[in-house]
C-alpha cells in the first residue's frame, strides 16, 4: 500500500462502481429513518384515538386503512425503486445497479406477505372470507407475487455473474408491468370487492374524510420511508459482500 | 285504516333502524383500555425499529472495519 494507492481509495471517481459513499456526515443521512418511526408512532397513536366516519359491515375495521394500505403501497415504491435499477443497469452495464434492483424487489416482496395477511384479517371480518375469488385485486396480488417468486429463483438458478443480470434485469421489467397490470388495471375493468375498482367508490370519495387522511397520508410516508431503510441496509451488505469477494 | 297504519307503524320502525348507527368500539374507548392496545402495537413497533437500529449499527462498524483494513 503506497501513496498512490491510499490517495486512489480516498478519491476515486464519482461515477466508477466502486465510489463509497462517505460515511463520516451519517447523521445528515440518517434524517429520513428518524421521520420514518415517528410518522408510524403518531399513526399507532392516532390511527386508533382518531375520529373515523360511522360506517355498516367497516365498523371499526375502517382503521386498517392506516396499516393495510400504507403496507402495499410500500411493496408498490419497492417495487418501482426495482424497475427503476434495473433499467438503469441495463443503460449503465453496471453490476451495482442490478444488485440494487434485486434487494429492492426482495424487500418489496417482504412488505407483500403483512399486506396479504392483514388483508386476509380485513377480508374474513368485512367479506366474510379470507380468500374469495371473486375479487381481481387479490387474485391478482398473489400472480404478481408468484411472478417476483419465480424472479428469484431465475436470478439465483443462473451461476454467471454478467448473464444473470442482464436476464434477471429484463425479467424483473416484466414482472413489474404484469404486477401493475394485475392488480392497477385489471381490477378497475372487472368487478371487484376492493373499493375505487370495478365501479366501487373509492376511499378518497366517501369513505377517507379529511380527518383520516391527515392520518392516512402520514402513514404511507412513513412505511415508504421505512422500506427505504430496509432497502439501504441491505444494500450496504451487499456492498460489503462485494467487497468480501474481491479481496 | 288498518294498512294505512300499519304502512306507518312500518315506515316509522325503519326511520328508527335507519337512524340507529353502526356499532362501534365506543365503550372501549370510553373505559380507556384502547390504550392498552395503543401501547401494545407501539411496544411492538418500536422493538421492530430498535432492532433495525441494532442491524444498522452492526453494518456500519463491518463498514469501518473494512475501510480501516483496506487503507
């Protein structure tokens, strides 16, 4: 280890694979995990002290909107986020990037199996069912999870290193265009259970009144954020995994 | 006479069940024990958080270490 070579890892080029982030201003970085598990403590605490409108067969059950809901639109920014690093893989060539998309698609799919549970509570207490076949929506969220499983097992069935992740990349593409066709569009042409699909009115119509959305909203940007930490995490070991494997 | 005060009777009774509202978890809420349930889930969330702050801590010192060990 030489000058040149301590100088080269204290300044290697911003756009090179290998730049590390600095890690030494960490409290500036670390602001949106802090608003993350607030935002979801005010949500425990006034997703269930605050007024919500009187409604039959909801009841009470109209709460789940702050912790059902917020879940799957966590899975759906995870989701993007995975799209979102595969294409800019498939631009770049970058290894790194496809990485990012494969941690992404796995937290998102983590997030996936409280959203389908909780729905299932929801489901057997408004519906009168767990599961129902009647409703596109949930039918679909389970193809759409199905889909990202078989993503999985095809990135970790491919042993070399460049070929799995350009095939992963273009299959992960795909998984998300049928993921939001299963459970965006289709929904919306077909009868569905779910409300704001099928002809059904929508929370934001009747049902979310001023007061739930001031709790509702909070609620998304706080396991939005909180997915956003899980995602960094596993990034940073993967990072550190790579690093592992070049020494 | 008689139907037309039993349509009444008929139409008062279901202004009545109309006008009753949906059961909700008021009494709970009125015994105070919703706070219970308010510190459970929290209990449970701030674990949650706790351990990812655990994780992350962990993360960041294998980052120095291997940092230190590379310079």
């Amino acid at each position: 280890m030489g000058v040149e070579s301590s100088e080269f890892t204290e300044n290697p080029p911003k756009n090179s694979p290998n730049y590390e982030q600095p890690t030494t201003n960490c409290h500036m970085k670390n602001w949106y995990k802090i608003l993350s598990v607030l935002l979801i403590l005010y949500t425990i605490f006034w997703g269930l002290m605050g007024p919500v409108p009187r409604l039959d067969i909801l009841n009470e059950t109209i709460r789940n909107v702050y912790y059902h809901v917020p879940i799957w639109f966590a899975m759906l920014f995870m989701m993007s986020v995975s799209i979102w690093y595969a294409i800019r893989y498939l631009l770049s060539s970058d290894t790194v990037f496809e990485t990012k998309s494969f941690n992404a698609a796995k937290v998102g799919f983590f997030f996936s199996i409280p959203g389908i549970i909780t729905g299932c509570f929801w489901a057997k207490y408004t519906w009168g069912t767990y599961w129902t076949f009647q409703d596109p929506k949930l039918n679909g969220v389970a193809i759409g999870i199905l889909i990202y499983l078989a993503y999985f097992i095809l990135r970790n069935s491919i042993p070399d290193e460049l070929k799995r992740a350009r095939i992963s990349a273009v299959y992960n593409i795909f998984a998300y265009v049928m993921l939001i066709v299963f459970i965006m569009i289709l929904p919306r042409l077909t009868d569905s259970l779910h409300p704001g699909n099928g002809g059904n009115p929508a929370f934001g119509k009747y049902d979310l009144d001023n007061n739930m959305r001031m709790v509702f909203y909070p609620a998304i940007i706080g396991w939005i954020l909180f997915s956003c930490w899980v995602f960094e995490i596993k990034n940073r070991i993967a990072q550190l995994n790579s690093i592992l494997n070049d020494q | 006479m008689i139907n037309k005060l039993l349509l009444f009777i008929f139409l008062f009774t279901s202004l009545l069940v109309n006008a009753q509202e949906p059961p909700m978890a008021d009494g709970m809420r009125a015994e105070g024990k919703i706070y219970v349930v308010i510190a459970v889930m929290a209990t449970v969330f701030v674990c949650v958080a706790a351990y990812l702050i655990v994780i992350d801590r962990k993360v960041k010192k294998l980052e120095e270490e291997i940092k230190n060990k590379k310079s």
